[in-house]
C-alpha cells in the first residue's frame, strides 16, 4: 500500500462504482454512434472532448496547456 493511502467508506465505494458504471455506458454508446454514424460526423465530437479536457485541466486543476495539446486543438 502506498503511504498515506485510506481505504474508501462504503458510500465513496459506491460512488466510485456508480461513476465508473457510467464511464462504461458512455463508452458503449460512444462506440455504438461510431458504428452508425459517418465518421466525420463523429469525429467532431472527439475533438470538442479534447478541447474540454483541457480546458477543465487548465482551469479547475491549474494544469499548463502543452505544445502537444495545442497543436491537437489546432
């Protein structure tokens, strides 16, 4: 065990199940509108989750936007 690690209260453990449940139905459908849609269609979507990603980073985590990213966004 890492130090200082404490283990979740049976409420975060459900909490914790419950958003991971929900990551894998995202992804489900994620993949399920790939499969039916155009892929330009798609594709749109992909890039406005990177641009989010990275502006939730820079904002709520303080994170620095890298040359990687910006390049990506562009």
């Amino acid at each position: 065990m890492a130090p200082g690690f404490v283990w979740p209260t049976p409420s975060q453990s459900n909490a914790l199940l419950l958003i991971g449940l929900m990551a894998i139905l995202g992804q489900a459908c994620m993949f399920r509108a790939a499969k039916m849609s155009d892929a330009k269609v798609i594709v749109l979507f992909f890039y406005v989750s990177l641009f989010y990603a990275a502006l939730i980073g820079y904002t709520v985590f303080g994170e620095k936007i890298s040359l990687a990213v910006g390049i990506a966004k562009t």
